[in-house]
C-alpha cells in the first residue's frame, strides 16, 4: 500500500552537466560522458532506495532533456540546424531540433542506462519515455505536416524503445505528457490514441504522467494565470480512464487540481502528486501524508501511488534528496494512519 516513486528525472551532479538548468550542457564528451552518466545514475538509485522509496528510476541522468533524449536517437531528425519554437502553446521559447524526413530509431535509446539500472537493484524499476503528444509540441516539423500524423510515427518508435526496455527487466514504463494539460482536445481526439500504439503489446505495467511542467518560472508564471480551480484534467482523464494504460501520474499538492478529478480515474493506479517541484520548501511527512488523506477520500487505497508532481531536474541536489526522504516518511506515516482506516473500497 502507497508505494511511492518520483515522476522521471533527477538533479545532475555539477561533474556531469550544468545544473539547476532544463537543458544543462555536458561538463564532459566521449566515453568520459558515458562513465559519468553511469556513475550519476547509480548515485541516484543508491539515493532512492536509501530514502525508502519502492520503486526506483534512472534520474534520467543520461538525457539532456526528456525529449530531446529520444528524439538523439532518430533518423530523421536534424540535430545541427535547431530553431527557436514556443511551445506547450507558446509558454516558452525551445531551442529544438527539426523533421526533415521520415522517422526511424537508429537503434536503441536507453538500453544503456535502463540495462544498468536493472543489475543494480532489486526494486521496481520505473522507465520514462516521452509521450507522443509532448514529442510533436517539442520538435519542429519540416516534413509530416501534420501534427497527429506524426505524432503516429512517434508513437511506432517509443513502441519499439519501449518493447526492448520491458525485454531489458524494466517494471514499469511511463510516458510523460505534460502537453495534455496544454492540448486537451488534441488528446482527446488523438493524443490517448497515439499512447496506446506506444504502449501496444507490453505486458509491464504502463503509465502516463500528466502534469503542470518542472519548477521553472515560465511553468511558475503560465500557472499564476490558469485561476483557482484547474479543471484541465477533467477533458482529459475520461478518455484515459477508457484507455489501457494501467496508471496516471497527476499533481495535487500545492496545486489548483480539484481532487475530486482523481475519481475520473476509475480503475487507474494513480500516482498522486504529494511533492511540490516548484518550491525548495522541504515537505513534513504529516504535509505528505496529509494529501494522501485527500486522495483517500476519492480513490480506494490500493490504487494510491504517492509521487512527486513533476520531474525534480531543475532543483539542487540537496533539496531533491530531502524531499525524496519527505516522500517516503509521508507515505510511511499514512501507512500508519490509514492502514486498517475505512478508506473507500
Ligand atoms: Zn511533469
């Protein structure tokens, strides 16, 4: 009962990249870079499993962003020219590689890191992959011309990645889709659609995480302007609820999210938001375990992921790992507080 792990990524160590920073340069190059992608993420899963959590993940110390990290390992894709983009509707400017011709995996993405992860623990493991939808508001297209007919070809690629990472012990694999709260009608009408294909024939467990983006002050800003009741997932969860993904990562802590949205989510896992991302602010773990007395008033107890709200990429160190410990002392103090408590069945 609540077993707890993070949304994807975590900090990188000031040997490996820039910190603090969403698309931080590498310190290093070659198999150097390589060494110390490794040693980052083996830091990070011995920092995992001492803060208690139960399932654990790579940090993604191995990409420069969540996206672009796939996005390194298709053809198709011209990395030397980048442009300027807003996206997630404009929120921000993205320096971001360009379509130019069909796409293709080289090969495999992450077999390297996610191959290392699993000979180095015994815990769940949890692998991201960037969902569909995100990838197209996050790339520019000079070819497809059409933002759901490549988001379909994305989607066969992620399917293929994500078939060989279940081959490699992965647990659980989760698609990141911070744009459905940006694109509520294109989910709807093709979004969850393009999901199913990335996530068609596994037989791990399959998530979605859906979220209000990291802590950086555009995300700060957009948020400021969205008003006191969030209903975003509200157009959003009942097609996912109709979808054959297993489990939803939303944010609730310290967000507008009316929690009674998690009800949409019948028969869903759902990875509740308790850590705030946005905020350097430490959560107690009576603050923890408190949201998730909020979730147990709309979800049965069984289906309760306590998570952080979004990646914690952009944060120090220091503070990702106290609030790793946050989330795991939270969780063990609802454990306590809601054991045998008459949570909805
Ligand atoms: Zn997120």
């Amino acid at each position: 009962m609540f077993e707890t792990a993070i949304a994807g990524s975590l900090p990188k160590p000031s040997w490996l990249s820039e910190t603090e920073k969403l698309w931080p340069q590498w310190r290093l190059a070659g198999p150097e870079l390589q060494q110390a992608k490794a040693d980052a993420t083996l830091l990070w899963i011995k920092a995992q499993e001492d803060a208690g959590l139960d399932i654990v993940g790579d940090g993604e110390q191995s990409r420069q962003h969540f996206v672009h990290g796939f996005l390194e390992q298709v053809d198709g894709i011209d990395f030397e020219n980048k442009v300027t983009m807003g996206i997630r509707n404009n929120r921000y400017d993205a320096l971001v590689p360009q379509v130019v011709a069909e796409l293709r995996l080289k090969g495999r993405v992450h077999a390297f890191e996610a191959q290392l992860a699993r000979a180095h623990t015994e815990k769940k493991l949890k692998f991201t992959l960037p969902g569909p939808l995100t990838i197209v508001d996050t790339v520019a297209d000079r070819f497809y011309g059409d933002k759901r007919k490549m988001a379909f070809a994305f989607a066969e690629l992620l399917n293929q990645e994500a078939l060989a990472l279940q081959a490699d012990g992965v647990d659980i694999i989760q698609f990141d889709e911070p744009g459905f709260n940006v694109y509520m009608q294109d989910a709807v009408d093709w979004g969850v659609q393009a999901l199913e294909i990335a996530a068609r024939g596994l037989t791990c467990t399959t998530a979605v995480h859906i979220c209000y983006g990291y802590g950086i002050k555009a995300n700060t800003d957009w948020k400021e302007t969205l008003g006191q009741e969030w209903r975003q997932y509200a157009e959003v969860f009942p097609a996912l609820a109709a979808s054959s993904i297993q489990q939803v990562s939303l944010e609730c802590y310290h967000s507008h999210v009316p929690p009674d949205l998690m009800a949409l989510l019948k028969n869903k896992d759902v990875m509740v938001g308790v850590i705030d991302v946005s905020s350097d602010v430490i959560e107690t773990p009576e603050q923890v375990a408190d949201t998730i007395g909020v979730a147990l008033q709309h979800l049965p107890r069984n289906r309760i992921f306590p998570c952080t709200n979004c990646g914690l990429a952009p944060m120090s160190r220091e503070v990702a790992v106290k609030k790793l410990q946050a989330l795991a002392q939270g969780a063990a103090l609802a454990r306590q507080r809601y054991g045998d408590a008459g949570a909805k069945a």
